[in-house]
C-alpha cells in the first residue's frame, strides 16, 4: 500500500486537526517488529532504536520513568518520549523504553488512507488450544458466584486464554494493519516486551491521559456482544444500558476511578449514567470522567499507577480479587490487563487498559479475554462474552473459534 511520506510532529490532541492524506498511515505502513507502535484518539507513535531501557529496581516506578527521560534529555535528546508496557502484577518487570527517535502524526482516524482495506496476506492454518477449556471456566466462574454469596468478596475478573501456533513465521504488520483498521478511533499498539516477544492489540479503554492540567479517564465495565443484524445490535445496546447487573458492575469501577483520582484533581465530573460505546464486536457501558490537576508536578503515570488494577479488571476488594485470581487462572497474565502508552518529561500522556490483545513470540499468539463476575453472573454468559471479545484479535490474524 502506497501512502504519503510526510509526517507531522509534537501534534497535541487539542489541535485543529488537518493532517496531510497518509500522515498517520505512513507510521502504521512502517511499523517492524521491534519498533513501538501506539496510535490513540489524539495521535499515532512510531518510536525506534534501542533508546534507553526503563531499569527494574527497588525504586517506584514513576521515579525510574523520570530518571529515564531525564537521562535523555541530558544526553541531548529533544522531547524524549517513554514508551511501553506495564504488566498486571505491578511488582514484575515493566517493558518500559525511551526509544532514540519518536514519529509523530495526528490520529489514525483522521486520515482518510485509514479507509482503505488491509492487504489480505496468505492464509495461515492455525492451531488453537483453550487454556483452560472453556468448561473449565464457566466452573471457576461458578465457584467464584458462589464464593460471593457467601460474601467473601463482590467481584473478581477471570480471564482465559487462546494459544495459536502456526508453521509460518507471525505476521505482525499484517495483524497491526488489520487491528488498526478495523477499529481506528480505538487504541492499538505493538509494543516489544523482551527478545523476540511483542504485546500487540486493541484497546477500547482509556485508563488516564494528562494534558497540562486537563485529566481524562474512560472507565469502561459491562458489555454485550455486537450483531451482524442491525435491529438485533440495536436490541442489545438498548437491553445493556438498562441491564442491572451491568449497570452495577458499571457503577463499581467509576466509584473506584473517582476515589484513586480525587487526592490530585479539582472539580472532577462525574456523569450519573454511563453511555455506550462500541468496537467491531463489542457494546460498552462508558463513563468519561473529567477533572482539573491539583500540581502540574503529578504525572499522567503516576495517575495510571494510582488507579492500576481498576475492578474492571482485577475485582473489589482489589487483594481478595488478586487472590482469587491467581487460585483459579492457570496461567501467568503478563501483560494483560495491565496498562500501555506513552508520557513525557513534562508529565503528559496516555496509559491505556490492556484488553483485546495478545502475546507474540516466534511462531505462537497467545490471546486473553475476560469478564468482570458479579453474584448475578452465568457461567455460559460469562464465557460467551470472552468468546465475543477474542473475536477482535481473531478476525485479525483469520482464525475462528
């Protein structure tokens, strides 16, 4: 596919947007493996060379960040960008860099080339494997149910996985070229996360971002598959916003965003009912939640880690729902459900919920999907769900369930 080479820099997502035709596809159409791609509402990154790596020490990690791009910025770098991964489990290694040299362009949305269809590569025979079965799931999700009524806990997110290994070599500017078009005003990122390893995917969940003083969170919490039949899709969106389960577990995750944001932000706003939002498989009950920094000195990262695991994707009490995971998931979660994006010296930037997405390596993707799990929960619901959101990843790489 052949676009424009030009590329904008330093775009702020408040600007009037008036991006040369291909600016931001020319960044998707350049991505390698080993570069770190993120392309959000407000811009599209393409950060290259090795940079310099955020260290995993005894330090917070917010000190370790700063000290990184103060680092650069001494070197002689201008505008340092960090740029990266942070898993599930905050005590393990970050996949944090400040990569030598950062493209900037206005978001992927906005440039009409997004439009045009990925390349359609050769098709590829995969093998998948359920890690657990999902008969296995639906029953941790039962017990977890009944775990609630006796009232140990009030809810817990469970995920499970998909493992796909192919003959052929991963493609995975072909997969980014797919997810990106398919859902371009979304989140999607190709992030290297150790040798030969990238976290690849698409969000539709904004944790934090930061510009100047304006703080902006999107919690996102109850959801439905979408329908190919219209009056059927529209039947389901109407059926979500009024649903009492959802709108519960919805109500859950803003409370616990508004009490992490509260110490560092003025006026904060917070709707009384959430809206919807979609993605090409899914229905999301939304809320955007809007404040006013207290001190330019608090960081879009520190707000990420101060509201990281949110009940969207770890459960309430956060310590019981960690436990409870770890007793029933058979599998490490790495870097799913732990948060991508960038920031820079100043303290901008945008950290992202890491759903829709999966772990590549060599010959194998790894895919995750999974749904918050309240007393009213079904098991066959709650694994249907996860089915609907592995969608998005498969229809990217052409495999089916």
């Amino acid at each position: 596919m052949s676009t424009a080479s030009q590329v904008a820099t330093h775009v702020s997502p408040a600007d009037p947007a008036h991006p040369s035709v291909g600016a931001a596809t020319s960044l998707l159409d350049a991505y390698a493996p080993g570069d770190h791609f993120l392309a959000t509402p407000g811009r599209t990154l393409l950060g290259r060379g090795s940079g310099r790596h955020v260290p995993h020490d005894e330090r917070p990690l917010t000190q370790r960040v700063d000290a990184t791009l103060a680092e650069a910025l001494a070197a002689g770098q201008d505008a340092p960008v960090v740029i990266g991964a942070i898993p599930f489990d905050h005590t393990a290694a970050a996949a944090l860099s400040v990569p030598a040299s950062v493209r900037t362009a206005p978001p992927l949305a906005s440039d009409p080339l997004i439009a045009l269809p990925a390349d359609l590569s050769a098709g590829v025979e995969w093998r998948i494997r359920p890690v657990p079965e999902p008969e296995v799931y639906g029953a941790g999700v039962a017990a977890a149910v009944a775990r609630m009524w006796r009232g140990e806990f009030s809810k817990v997110v469970l995920a499970r996985t998909l493992e796909l290994t192919s003959d052929a070599p991963l493609d995975l500017p072909a997969m980014l070229q797919r997810l990106a078009r398919r859902d371009p005003s979304g989140y999607t990122f190709a992030l290297p996360t150790g040798p030969g390893r990238t976290l690849i995917g698409a969000s539709p969940e904004l944790l934090v971002s930061r510009r100047g003083t304006q703080v902006v969170a999107n919690p996102l919490a109850g959801s439905t598959p979408r329908s190919a039949d219209l009056a059927e899709d529209v039947r389901r969106a109407a059926t979500l916003l009024e649903s009492v389960k959802d709108l519960h577990e919805h109500a859950v995750v803003v409370d616990a965003v508004h009490q992490a944001l509260a110490p560092h932000c003025n006026g904060l706003t917070v709707p009384a009912r959430p809206t919807l939002i979609r993605t090409a498989t899914m229905w999301h009950l939304s809320t955007t939640v809007t404040g006013t920094l207290r001190s330019l000195d608090t960081s879009a990262l520190e707000l990420a880690v101060a509201l990281h695991p949110t009940p969207a994707v770890c459960g309430t009490p956060t310590q019981t729902a960690r436990q409870v995971i770890a007793e029933t998931e058979p599998f490490d979660r790495g870097f799913f459900t732990g948060v991508v994006g960038w920031g820079n010296a100043e303290g901008d930037g945008e950290w992202v919920v890491t759903i829709r997405c999966a772990e590549a390596e060599e010959r194998t993707l790894r895919l995750y999907a999974g749904a918050g799990i309240v007393s009213a929960s079904e098991p066959e619901a709650e694994t249907a769900e996860t089915a609907a959101k592995f969608r998005t990843f498969l229809s990217a790489v052409g495999a089916e369930l």
